[in-house]
C-alpha cells in the first residue's frame, strides 16, 4: 500500500493520460485551494452572509494552516521529484497544504451553512486533491493525509463551537481569550513567516470580531447594492495591505501589519460599510419619492 500511496505511478498515469490538455483546467482548480483564496471566501461569508459562520471558518482555517506547517515539519516527507512538476512547488510534502486547507474550509462551511454548501464540498476537496497529484507536486498519500488532518481539524472547530464556552463570557473575557490563545500560536514564531503571519491575522480577526459586535452590529447584506459596497470597497483595501505584507519579511514588522488586516476585515471595514450605506442607500427611497 506504502509503494502506491508514495509512488510515482499515479502521477505519472494521470499525466501521460491528460498532459497537456488538461493542465490549464488543473492549475486552476488547484489555485481555489490556495489559503488566500479561501480567506477571500470566508470574507464573502463574512460580510455578505453570516457573521459568526465566517468568523468561526476563518480562525479554524488559519488554525489549520499553522498545524499544517507543524505537521509538515514534523514528517519532514519530501514531494515527488521536480521533473513530475507542472507548476511550483516548495517544502515538504506531508501532508498536502492545499488538500488540507480546501477540506477543512468546504467541510466547516458545510456543516455551518448546510444546503448547497454540503452538494460542493466533497466535489472541491476531490478536485483540488486530484489537481495536486496531477501537477506532480503531491503523492496520493500527501493529499489523503490533507483530507484526513483537515476532517479532523473541522470537527474538532466544530466540537469546541458547540461546546458554547464563548457565549457565556463576558466582553472582557471574550477579548482576554483574542489576544491570548493566538499568542499561545505566535510562540512558535522560530518554526517561521509563515507562523507570524496566522498569529497576527488571527489577533486581529478575533480581537475586530469581539469588538465589532459591540460597536458596530454589521447584518447580512440586503441587496446588491449593499453587497456591492461592501465588496469594492473592501477587497481593494485588503489586497492594498496584503500587498505590502509580500514586501516585509521582518516580523517585527510583518505582525502588526496582519494584526491590521485582521483588525480590518472584521471591524474597520464593516463599520465603513454601515457607513456608506447609510448615508448612500438610505437617501434612495426619498429621492425616488420626490
């Protein structure tokens, strides 16, 4: 079992079959599983959807993401041999980052948002696993290993959840545990970038999140009006400032700057959009009237 799991042969099959033909379709699919483009969907769910679902997928996602450096330096497993590479590939390669990552998002949402939420995830987390054996980056055992540490993970999120510990405390405790339990995180700091930055987003999410519930009340948005506010004028800003995080490589320097994005995701952002649609939306039924 050990010689097909961490074998040649698949990747070599699937690309004798449908290389070339198929790469462009597989670098596709592979890049959904990307941890920034699935931090892009849980600020849709965020700010266009639900609040709480967002916030509780994106602090399991993140969370995941530093396991999933964890774990790959543990194993210290190496990926296939360069030659099999349709596209860039760095580290080690157990267990697979973007199998891990899309499994733990599709299934968390799933089990949060149910209807077609449950009809995609298990087709994404195949395709995105499948693309990663294809493009020769992954072995079959690096993207079943992905999937499992990232059921485990979801479920876990979701047994801490429903355990109902965070409705019971108070303001103070609620922030107490934002600034804490990310730094518990951001002791690891030596394994890398990579940690600091999940540290500094995570603070800055939690700690936004708390106060944003207190300060700003953001509801799901409305119209397509609304959504489309809170969409051109949020991600811009975002990407804005992720930009300039590619540029640092301090982390004195690159943790406030996430502790910013994060700040911003969940509190800045949504009190500048009941702003703008307050003062833009709500003069639109009076006009129409006049």
């Amino acid at each position: 079992m050990a010689d097909l799991l961490f074998s040649e042969t698949p990747i070599r099959a699937l690309q004798d079959a449908l290389s070339p033909l198929f790469d462009g379709l597989f670098l596709a699919i592979t890049s959904t599983g990307s941890t920034l483009f699935l931090l892009v969907l849980v600020l849709l769910v965020y700010w266009l959807w639900d609040k709480r679902a967002g916030f509780f997928i994106g602090v399991v996602l993140l969370s995941s993401g530093a396991m999933n450096v964890l774990l790959k330096d543990l194993f210290q497993m190496p990926r296939p041999p360069s030659q099999l590479h349709i596209t860039s590939a760095a580290g080690n390669g157990f267990p697979s980052g973007h199998a891990q990552q899309t499994t733990v998002f599709w299934s968390t949402a799933a089990l949060r948002l149910r209807n077609g939420w449950v009809l995609l995830a298990p087709l994404l987390i195949g395709l995105v696993a499948l693309s990663r054996v294809y493009l020769g980056v992954h072995f079959v055992g690096d993207v079943l290993g992905g999937i499992a540490f990232g059921l485990i993970v979801s479920l876990l999120g979701l047994l801490i959840h429903r355990a109902g510990f965070w409705q019971l405390l108070g303001i103070r405790s609620r922030l107490l545990l934002a600034f804490i339990l990310p730094s518990l995180l951001g002791g690891l700091y030596f394994l890398g970038q990579e940690i600091v930055a999940v540290w500094g987003l995570l603070m800055g999410l939690s700690v936004g999140y708390v106060l944003e519930a207190e300060w700003v009340g953001l509801g799901r948005s409305q119209s397509r009006a609304s959504a489309a506010i809170r969409l051109l004028t949020g991600l811009p800003s975002l990407t804005g400032l992720y930009v300039l995080s590619l540029q640092l490589s301090a982390p004195y320097l690159l943790f406030p700057l996430n502790i910013t994005i994060g700040l911003s995701a969940t509190l800045l952002l949504p009190w500048l959009f009941r702003f703008l649609e307050s003062h833009l939306l709500s003069s639109r039924p009076a006009q129409a009237q006049q």
